[in-house]
C-alpha cells in the first residue's frame, strides 16, 4: 500500500465529528451502509480496527485518534488544493465574518491583515449583530465565521475557551442592598444581561436597567461614571482597566464560553486556518483557560511523544 484514497479519510473524519456513521452519511451524501464499507475497507488497508468496540458510542482506539489528526492535516491541504485548482489565483474570496462584540470586531484588523499577507485575493464584511442571529446567519451560509459568547459550552465550535465573568463598577458607584441592582448593559440581546438576570432572578434579587449603550466604550464611561454595575469577562475588564467588584455582595456569577465556529461548505480549510490565527490571537491561552474541545488534541499530542 502506498496511498491513502482521501475519501475514506474524509468519511472517518466526519463520523469522528458527528459521532454518528447516519449523521455522517447525511453530511457526506451517501447512505449508511457506504459509509460502513468505507469505514471497513480503510481498516482492512490500516491493518487494524479504528473504533474500541468495547466502549459504547463512537470511540477510538489509541491508534486511530493518531490517524484522525493526520487525516485532518491531509484534508487540509487537499481541500486547498482543491480550492486554487478552481478558483484560479485571481479569483476573489469573500470571507464574512459575524460578531456580536465591537470589541472583539476592533481587534480583528491586525489578524486579517496578516492572513491576506498570504491569501492577497482574500477580502473580509465583518458584522456585528445579536449572538443568535448570527449563529441563523452561520447555519444559513449567510455568514463564513462566527465569534461569541455563549452561556452554554458549544460542542460545535473548532475554537473553545471558558471565560471568567466578574462584576465591575465604580468608587463612585453607589450601591443600596434594599434597592434594585442598577444594571449597566447592551440590552436584553446581550449574553451578560441574561446571565445577570438569571442570576439575579434564582438568588431572588430585583434589578433594573439603568443605563443600555451600543457600545463597549459606552458602556465603559456609564460604569466608570458610577450608573451602574455591570458583568464582563474577568480577561476583558482587566485589559480595559475596569474595577472587577471582588466578593460583591451579589450572586457569583457562571462562566460564559468563548467560541469560534465555522459554516460548513466553501473553501472549509481556508476559514479553518484563519479562525486558527483569529483565536491565536483573541482568545484566552489555553493553560489560563481550558480549552473545552481539546482533550482529543491533548491526548493525540501525549501519545505522538511517546
């Protein structure tokens, strides 16, 4: 044996990310049954089983999550291929990128100037809307790359981190327990108010909003100015030199999980590489912050350095 057909490295990559050979073969538009034969005959030319029968699900053995990372490289580079073969090196690509955060979209400059440095007919519409509409937008093919916040960990996102959520507020900011917690915010689309209300809400707490901005900025002045308190990211309140209320006499707040999530179809290794640098760029380190899709990575890493 001396090559690999990429088709059955693709099938096994699909039903690894679905865990499901039916949901692989929807994806992939075959049925189940060729997905199976696929599956076989890549183990017959492997030498080997890939999934640990033992175990009920879709789980690999220790060999075959090695396969699995490799697979994925040569998917890659194939898919660019691919991609060039068609599209010509003149051929201009639009990669829509969609946020809710104008902070986050006022970081993304410096990163998509580095990524056209080597994709020079890549152009960027970046969006900023309410995190579910974008995500309607990511599913409808409407947008390329989605960045967010989520209150839930996403197990569909090829970037993950959690993130701390603290309260900050003023020296000036007064604050009367038998009044409503005056609560500075974007607004009822924002992730932070319904994760404050929630919160607020189970510890029995009354709250009002006080102040509802557009912006980051405008949302850091009515803070600063003593309106209100407000939640954030313990990582972002730092990096704007807000005042994180330690032990505030308030409902400790859950973590809320940064995620970067890509659209399936198109030019897919494309936008996995910049998401790549994107979250290189943006997101937490991992070791500050665990990075909730990576036990597999981990665990492939452990085993190549043995």
């Amino acid at each position: 044996m001396t090559n690999i057909p990429t088709d059955l490295l693709r099938t096994l990559v699909a039903v690894v990310d679905l865990r499901s050979f039916t949901k692989a073969a929807a994806k992939l538009g075959v049925t189940q049954p060729a997905v199976s034969a696929q599956i076989k005959r890549l183990q017959f030319l492997l030498g080997g089983d890939l999934f640990d029968r033992s175990v009920q699900g879709i789980s690999l053995t220790p060999q075959a999550d090695l396969v699995v990372s490799y697979a994925r490289r040569l998917l890659s580079i194939n898919d660019q291929i691919v991609h060039i073969r068609e599209s010509g090196p003149r051929s201009e690509l639009v990669i829509r990128v969609g946020t809710p955060s104008d902070f986050v979209a006022s970081m993304l400059p410096g990163t998509l100037a580095q990524f056209r440095e080597r994709w020079p007919d890549v152009r960027f519409v970046v969006r900023a809307d309410s995190y579910d509409s974008l995500a309607r937008q990511l599913r409808a093919g409407d947008i390329d790359l989605l960045l967010g916040l989520s209150m839930a960990p996403p197990p569909d996102a090829r970037h993950s981190r959690t993130q701390e959520v603290v309260w900050v507020r003023s020296d000036t900011t007064r604050f009367d327990p038998d009044r409503p917690v005056p609560l500075v915010s974007h607004g009822e689309d924002c992730v932070y108010h319904r994760l404050v209300v929630k919160a607020l809400n189970a510890a029995g707490l009354e709250w009002e909003d006080v102040f509802t901005g557009p912006s980051f900025g405008s949302l850091h002045s009515a803070v600063t100015a003593g309106l209100g308190v407000m939640a954030i990211t313990r990582r972002r309140a730092d990096g704007a030199g807000l005042t994180v209320w330690e032990n505030a006499p308030l409902p400790q707040l859950p973590n809320l999980y940064s995620g970067i999530y890509i659209r399936e179809g198109g030019p897919h290794a494309i936008y996995e590489q910049l998401a790549d640098k994107i979250a290189a760029a943006i997101l937490p380190p991992a070791d500050d912050s665990p990075n909730l899709l990576g036990a597999a990575a981990k665990a492939r890493k452990a085993n190549t350095a043995a």
